[in-house]
C-alpha cells in the first residue's frame, strides 16, 4: 500500500508539473485534476517517456489515446501542426497539454452515466475513456480498475490528512 501511494504521490507530482491545474481552471471542463491524473496513472502509470505502442494509429501518451479516439475528440494540434497533418495525432497524443484536452472533448462529447447511479463524474469518464463511448457499461479490466481505484482512494487520503492539519489547533 505504501508503494502504491508513493507511486502516485509521485505521478501526481509530475501530472502538475506539467500543467494540469492551467488546463482545469475552465469551467467549461468536466474532468477534475484528480480524475485526470488517476485516468493518467491508470492507463500508463504517467509514463511520459513510453510515447507509442505504436506508430501506425496506435495507443499513445500518457492517457493511452487511439487515432480514432482523437478524431472524436476534434483532432486537436499542438502548435504550428495541421489536423490532417501525417504526425497531427502522435504529436498531440504524445503532448500532456494536447492530450487532457483531446480527454475533456472526448467526455464534453459522450458525457454519460455509465455506471447507473445518476450523477456523471470521474467514475464515469474513468469508464468512457477505457472501454469507449458505446461500450462504457461494459466491464472494466481489473488492472485498471484496480489501479484508477487506489489512485482516488489515495487522493481522499490526502484530502483527508490535509483537513485534519487544517483542523489541528
């Protein structure tokens, strides 16, 4: 347990020293910094240096994104790159900044209740982003269910800790 949580803490450390909190502060983005860095942690382990399994279309960056997922997405660019462009999808794949946003279009598009308890949150987006938009109330693999679990268990914990510390005269 503690390797896990150090694993994240640690994952978590690098998700904001890449920028996530910039990328969350608009409204008008449903994943939260938490849900987007457990969604990381669970797909790659916030593996920024295992950039694709595949150069043909394949799964890249750090949330493991398909060609087809970024299409859905809005095929966004990193600067100075054309969507149609023969690398436009593993270099923004392959870019945090890209790729979280690729990840809130993607939920803005197919914002769901997946899991039938009547609010659409990180559990939700959790499973849109790994099983896909139509196949989201299918069963999840337990590897990254276990892990997208430990990570949300981990940040409770902190939160926890922290408003005790706030508490503590």
């Amino acid at each position: 347990m503690a390797a896990n949580k150090l694993c994240c803490t640690l994952a978590i450390g690098a998700l904001l020293c890449l920028g996530f909190a910039a990328l969350i502060q608009a409204q008008d983005k449903p994943v939260t910094e938490k849900c987007l860095t457990c969604l990381c942690e669970a797909m790659s382990g916030c593996n920024a240096t295992a950039v694709c399994i595949s150069n043909e279309k394949g799964i890249c960056g750090l949330f493991r994104i398909t060609w087809a997922y970024w299409v859905d997405a809005g095929k966004l660019t990193i600067k100075d790159d054309e969507p149609d462009s023969e690398n436009a999808f593993i270099n923004c794949a392959n870019d945090a900044h890209c790729a979280a946003d690729s990840v809130q279009n993607y939920m803005k598009k197919f914002n769901q209740d997946c899991n039938d308890d009547g609010e659409m949150d990180c559990l939700d987006y959790a499973r849109i982003h790994r099983l896909g938009a139509y196949g989201c109330h299918g069963e999840m693999p337990y590897k990254f269910q276990s892990t997208f679990d430990d990570c949300i268990e981990n940040f409770a914990q902190q939160e926890a800790e922290e408003e005790l510390t706030k508490n503590d005269p």
